[in-house]
C-alpha cells in the first residue's frame, strides 16, 4: 500500500527535527560550559594585581594591597565587613606619589609611579603601582568586574520581571522593566552607595556618580544636572539609548564594559545590559563619536542622529557575545560619566 505524500512529506520533517535535536542540546551545553568557563577565570582589579605584579590608582584613589585585599565587596555589606589586619610590615619608595597605611591600604597622592612592599611573615611582595589623573577609578574597575560576573553568572537565562536585581531593589513584589535597577544593583556590589536624582548637588563635586533611579529618564537627568552625560564611552560608564521612532528620548540603559578607540572619532563599544529580551546580554558595536547625541533636548529633537553600526563580519569572534545592533531605530543618546 502506497504512503501519500503528505505523510512521507511529515515523517521525513520528524526525522530532520530528531537530527537537529542532538546538535542543538550539544551547542547548548558547549555554551554553558563556556560560560562557567568565562565566570571561572574572570578576576578582581586585585587578583589580576597579584598575577601581575602592577597595580593602577587615579589621583586620590585608595585600594588595599592586592595580597591583602579584601576583594569587591557590596556597599550595603561593607558595614559588617573587617578590614584586613595583615602581618608584616608595608613601604612604599615614594610617598610622593602613594602612600600606604599599616593595613596595607594604598592612597594616590599624585601622578607617578612607585613600588609598594609588603614584608610579610612569608617573604617580601612588591607591586608596581602607576598613578594618574585619569585612570578608572577604583569604583568603576569595580564596576566593570561585577558587570561581567553577572552577565557570565546569569548565562543569557531567561529571567523574571521579578528577579534577583529587582529584589534588591524594590524589597517587595514589583515586575517592571529592570534595566536601570539591574546598573543599581551593579553599583551596590561594586562598593558605591548610588545616589537618588533629587538629592544630588548642581555645585557638588562627586568623584564617583551612580543614580538609585528605576527609570532611565530620571538617571539621565541627574547626569545631566552635573554636566556628566557625555558623548565619549569610556569602561565603567553607562550608556543611554534613544528611540528614533518614539516620543521620548530615553528608551534604555546599560553600560560600558571595554572600549576600543578606532581613531576618527570611531569607538567599538562592548557593553552589558539587564532587561534585553528577559535576561542579561553582552552586545559589541560601533559607536560614531561625530553623530553624538548627547547635547540634544526634547526641543531639538529633530536633529537626532543615528550613530550604530555593526563591527565587520571577520571581527565577531566572541559567540557569547551579540553583534547584531538592539534594532534598526535605536541610536546612542549619551553615557553618563560615573567617574
């Protein structure tokens, strides 16, 4: 008895599926693997110190010897958290440029380089330190390491609308978008305590800037209120999207993990950002410096410019990262300077 066709036509696509499905869980189990694999060898600003034997400070930055340190520890758990009580005794060759407490803290008094010792019970430690104006701050190396912890942590899994980030936040049951909460959340576990928009100062001078707003067009308008919303990526700032379809100039907001200066005016931007299609994403593009939008006000709105583009096809090389642009009608409105 012959078979009609649309059952031969049905049964050959039960095969094909059944094919695919092996390979489909195989890949999938490779990226997570490469994800642990990622989460595994991501290292503190003071693990990668011991390794390398060199340490970076901005002028009047502090941070612990990178043996003794204490690692990256959440603003609202630093409380309860001891200082390092090493043994030994710590030096520094020129305390023109850092000094260094009994504890082993290190404080940038100026531009320079100078080489920090600790003689300790096992033998004597040095570190390298380069001091400069402007190096990231500690805050924003901190910053960078949590932005990659939680983007390697959370492994692209499809999250809640009421996660852990908007628990954090909100201390109760609150689904709404999390974009904002999710850089809070970053600038609590980094060490700083963020600021809510009305209580920041037009005339204060913040080393550091984080703002406790869920939504973005409140964050926006504190950086903006101390002139730090900019058109220049740098590594631990945040970056603001403007939807050029929409009413409104503030659509989204992540931040900048890595930036590579391309010469002409022409970033690549690598960046980390919560609430992308339920889960927690990494995307690298270009950024063009020249089309900045970050002067433009409601009132202007017409000039508004598009200034994405897609890196080259031969430079995607990361497969955990995203390389295709959030959509075609999203533009970089600014990045708010956070240090």
């Amino acid at each position: 008895m012959a078979v009609p066709k649309k059952w031969t036509r049905l049964l050959s696509l039960l095969l094909a599926i059944c094919c695919l499905l092996p390979a489909a869980a195989f890949a999938d189990e490779e990226e997570k693997a490469l994800f642990a694999q990622r989460l595994s060898e991501l290292k503190t600003p003071a693990e990668t110190g011991m390794e390398s034997g060199e340490y970076q400070l901005r002028t009047g930055n502090s941070a612990y010897f990178p043996h003794v340190s204490p690692g990256v520890i959440p603003f609202d758990q630093q409380a309860e958290t001891p200082a390092p009580t090493p043994e030994g005794t710590f030096t520094s060759d020129n305390e023109g440029v850092v000094t260094v407490s009994d504890n082993g803290r290190m404080t940038a008094v100026a531009p320079g380089i100078a080489t920090v010792r600790w003689q300790s019970p096992e033998g004597e430690k040095t570190v390298v330190v380069t001091v400069g104006d402007d190096l990231i701050s500690e805050i924003g190396k901190n910053y960078v390491y949590v932005l990659n912890r939680e983007y390697y942590s959370v492994a692209r899994e499809r999250l809640p609308k009421y996660n852990q980030y908007a628990k954090w936040y909100y201390r109760r049951k609150k689904e709404v978008g999390w974009c904002a909460v999710f850089t809070i959340y970053c600038a609590n576990a980094a060490g700083f305590d963020p600021i809510k928009e009305a209580d920041v100062d037009p005339e204060g001078a913040y080393t550091d800037l984080f703002l406790r707003e869920g939504q973005v067009g409140t964050q926006y308008d504190g950086f903006n209120k101390l002139g730090r919303f900019v058109g220049i990526p740098k590594p631990g700032y945040t970056v603001t999207y403007v939807d050029m379809k929409k009413a409104y100039l503030t659509t989204h907001v992540g931040s900048v993990v890595a930036v590579e200066d391309r010469g002409d005016g022409i970033y690549a931007v690598t960046t980390v950002e919560g609430n992308m299609s339920n889960t927690v994403k990494r995307y690298t593009y270009l950024y063009d410096s020249n089309k900045s939008n970050h002067q433009i006000t409601t009132d202007t709105r017409k000039h508004l410019q598009d200034n994405m583009s897609m890196l080259p096809e031969e430079e995607r090389t990361d497969p955990l990262c995203q390389y295709e642009l959030h959509t075609d009608y999203w533009s970089v409105f600014g990045f708010g300077a956070t240090w």
